[in-house]
C-alpha cells in the first residue's frame, strides 16, 4: 500500500492537517476506533481565541501562569496570534459558534482565565467542530478515511520516516510507504483506572517515538480534572463536569457542605484541594453545587450535563451532585519544534500526542483545541512548502507485530514506565 501522506488520527488536529494539505496529494487518514470516537468528540467547554488586541498580554500571561511559567513563550505566542485566523477558518468550514442576540459571538469564561475569551457551542463545542471538519474531509477526493486500522509501528531509515506498519480492520499487517507521516494519536487516558478519555487512546505515538530513540519531553506532566462525575463503577470513561460551570458560578463542598476552596483557581490546585478535603473527610468524592446558576443558563449553556445528572438520578437544580478527578489532559509528548516536526525527519506530531511546550506544566482550560488546530495547521503548511517523493521502503519483519496482546502490553510498559514514579494515579 502506498500513500503520499499517512495520517494516524482522525481527532480535531488529524483532520484539520489533512485539510490544510496540498489536494493533488493522496492522503490517507486512519484510525483506530470509529471517526467519531476522538476526545475532540468530548470536548466540552469551548477553545479560546485573542479577544480584540489589548486581551493578548492577558491571555499571554494567563497560559504562562497556568503553565507555572514552565510554557514555551514562542508557542504560546505563535498559539495566541494564530487564534483568530483558526476561528474563521472553523466558522468557513460551517462551525456554529454560540452568539449574541446581535449576531456577535459569545464568549464564556473558565478556571483561571483572567478574561471572557472562550468561544463554545452548548456544552459540545468538540463535537460541533470535529463533525464540520469531519464533513469537510469527506468531500475531499484525495483524503481516504479508514476506520478500525491501528497504527503499529513506523519504519524508520538513517533518523528518517520512509513510512508506517498499519494493523487493518481485517486484522491483516501491512506496511505502508508514505512521504510524510503524521502522528495524530492524543492522549493517554486509556493507561489510567479513572479518565475521562476515550479508553482506546494508549499513547500509541508516545511508546513508538520511545521505541525508536526519538526526543520526549514533560511526559510526565499529566492533568488530573478537578470535577468528574463520581461512579462507583471505574470501568466506565469518567464524565466531566466542565470547568465552564465553576466559571458560571458553581461551588464545592466538603462533607458538612462547606466550601473548601477558591472554585477558579487553575485546574492542578483544585484537584490538590479536593484530593486533601477527600483525604481529611475520608471520603471518595466532594459536592458541586450547581443550584446558584439560573436554570435557564443551565439548560441553554449545559445540557448535556444536566441531561447526564438526571440520569444518575440528580436534580441538579435542586441537589448537589458527587464529583471526584480523574486524569484529563497529557501536557507531555513527542518533542516537537513550532512545525511539529519531531527529531526525524519527516515524521510530525501533532495535538495531544505532541509536546510543543505550549502548556508547559499545567493545561489553560480551552487552549488544546485551539492548540491542536494551530499547530496541526503548521505542521501542514510546511509540508505543503517541501513536498517530498516517497523513499523506498526497507524490509520489516511484519511476523513481530503478530501478537497483539505483547505488542499492546510493551508498549505500555515503555509509556508508563516515562510517567511511572513521578504521578499519583496510574
Ligand atoms: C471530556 C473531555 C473534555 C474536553 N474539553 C475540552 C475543552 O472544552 N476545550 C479544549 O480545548 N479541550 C478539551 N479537551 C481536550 C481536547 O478535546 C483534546 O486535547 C483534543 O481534542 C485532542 O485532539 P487530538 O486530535 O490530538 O486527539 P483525539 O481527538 O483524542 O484523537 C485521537 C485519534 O487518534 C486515534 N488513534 C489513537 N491511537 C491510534 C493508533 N495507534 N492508530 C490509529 N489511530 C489511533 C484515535 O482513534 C482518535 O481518532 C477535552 C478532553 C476531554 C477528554
């Protein structure tokens, strides 16, 4: 099988990079679940963008302080600038951002923003961005979609990516040549008991950029969302209780139903916070109190939300529901340059899977679709100056990727084995 380009991905950053290539190049886009099964699904509370020019010191310094100052300053400010070009490109692609009665968008605010600069749609501004984009691909002739093929392996020559070895949704093995190859594969929830991640997303591109010797970086900076639905049952993904709530005004409580904390502080200290109260309460959860939001805001802002609390059986206009953390977001990944190129040539990393150091320590809430978006545009935009023909493939032992379970099982232990030690809960 040959292609021109291979992208492993079809989140929000896979499918905003192969619209961004060239249309004279084949592209083909695979993944390893259904296309609808990505995080950038799950999105909930918005993507931030520059509101007007006297808010980017602002938001400048917001990312920076979330990050404990440990953010790359040339990502952030390449992120920031290209934040209104992304947004109008969505809104070209048909993405339906929430407005004013005046037609003017809408902006939300969350934990540890200084200002309002989070555009959102309800409470699924991800579904509502990766279904356009998704929509726009398939009207793309040179751009194949190929559900339930997983990307195993890729096959390396001399520090450069002639290609990939690809597990087919009939089960076949089959090595794939490919001038350029993308690496869209996001987070590592799935390694984690509780997450709000989709359970498929193993830190695939981190364990294959690991077994090949190429640069890692923050691997170990891991986010744990403060406010996930407490569920005795840990099997299932984790629900999250958007961050936007707080930002609307709701409240946590101890076990006496005592607030015990500042509610918009960044993300890491109220999950400290809570993981304390619960430790002194000796108990598995804390209470968020959503009751002093205006119910009309609830139903129109977060009905989803509202609609998951009723099936648990609360009312959460009238009751407080049970939330504890879980992990969230991997600010760590494959180190990659301002065009998510990675240390081999040839082979870019983008969205959640990459580490371009735009977060530093700590996530902004709403900066990693806007993150994923930009740099996935970037990694485009250089591919599309320097196209390239493909190299000839070297043999590969395709018998070693044979055994799923193994090959599932080492890679794994290389991701965890980078985090282990230095975060609480794997
Ligand atoms: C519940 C939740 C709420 C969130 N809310 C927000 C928010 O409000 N605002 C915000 O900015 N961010 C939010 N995020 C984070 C954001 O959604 C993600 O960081 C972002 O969407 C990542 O996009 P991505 O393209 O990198 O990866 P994903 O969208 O996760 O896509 C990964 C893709 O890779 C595929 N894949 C994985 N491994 C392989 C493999 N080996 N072979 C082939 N395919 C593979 C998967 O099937 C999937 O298609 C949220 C995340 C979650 C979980």
């Amino acid at each position: 099988m040959n292609t021109d380009i291979i992208i492993a991905g079809s989140g929000c950053s896979g499918l905003y990079c192969a619209l961004h290539l060239p249309k004279d190049q084949k592209i083909t886009i695979i993944t390893k679940s259904s296309l609808e099964e990505s995080d950038s699904y799950l999105a909930q509370g918005g993507i931030c963008v520059l509101n007007g020019e006297q808010d980017y010191d602002s938001f400048f310094e917001d990312t920076m302080r979330a990050g404990h100052y440990e953010n790359n300053p040339q990502s952030v400010g390449i992120m920031i600038r290209s934040s209104r070009g992304v947004i109008e490109q969505l809104i070209s692609y048909g993405v339906d951002f929430c407005r004013n009665a005046d037609g003017s968008l809408a902006y939300t605010r969350e934990g540890a923003h200084s200002k309002k600069r989070i555009l959102y749609h309800e409470d699924v501004t991800g579904q509502e961005i990766t279904s356009k984009l998704l929509q726009r691909v398939r009207e793309r002739e040179n751009i194949t979609l190929l559900e339930h093929t997983t990307l195993l392996d890729v096959i390396m020559k001399d520090n450069c990516c002639c290609g990939a070895v690809l597990r087919m949704a009939d089960g076949e093995i089959v090595a794939v040549r490919a001038s350029y190859t993308i690496l869209a594969t996001g987070g590592v929830g799935g390694l984690y008991r509780h997450s709000t991640n989709f359970r498929h997303l193993t830190g695939d591109a981190v364990a294959i950029a690991a077994k090949h010797g190429l640069a890692l970086q923050n691997v170990d900076y891991v986010q744990i969302h403060p406010t996930t639905f407490y569920n005795q049952d840990c099997s299932e993904r984790s629900f999250l209780i958007s961050e936007s709530v707080r930002g609307e005004g709701a409240k946590l409580y101890n076990k006496n139903m005592e607030r015990f904390v500042d509610e918009l502080l960044p993300r890491d200290q109220v999950t400290q916070a809570i993981w304390k109260q619960m430790e002194e309460d000796g108990t598995d959860y804390v209470w968020e109190d959503l009751r002093m939001i205006d119910p009309k805001v609830l139903h129109r802002h977060f009905p989803n939300i509202v609609e998951f609390c009723a099936e648990k059986g609360y009312d959460v206009t009238r009751e407080c529901i049970p939330v504890v953390p879980a992990q969230h977001y991997f600010m760590g990944g494959v180190k990659v340059d301002s065009f998510s190129k990675s240390s081999a040539d040839r082979l870019y990393v983008i969205g959640e899977a990459a580490c371009n150091g735009v977060h530093g320590k700590n996530r902004l809430a709403s900066n990693s679709l806007l993150e994923s978006l930009v740099f996935a545009g970037r990694a485009a935009s250089q591919i599309s100056e320097a196209p390239v023909t493909a190299l000839p493939l070297p043999a590969v032992d395709l018998s070693q990727y044979a055994d799923r379970e193994k090959l599932e099982g080492t890679y794994r232990t290389l991701v965890l084995d980078e985090i282990k030690g230095r975060t609480k809960y794997v």
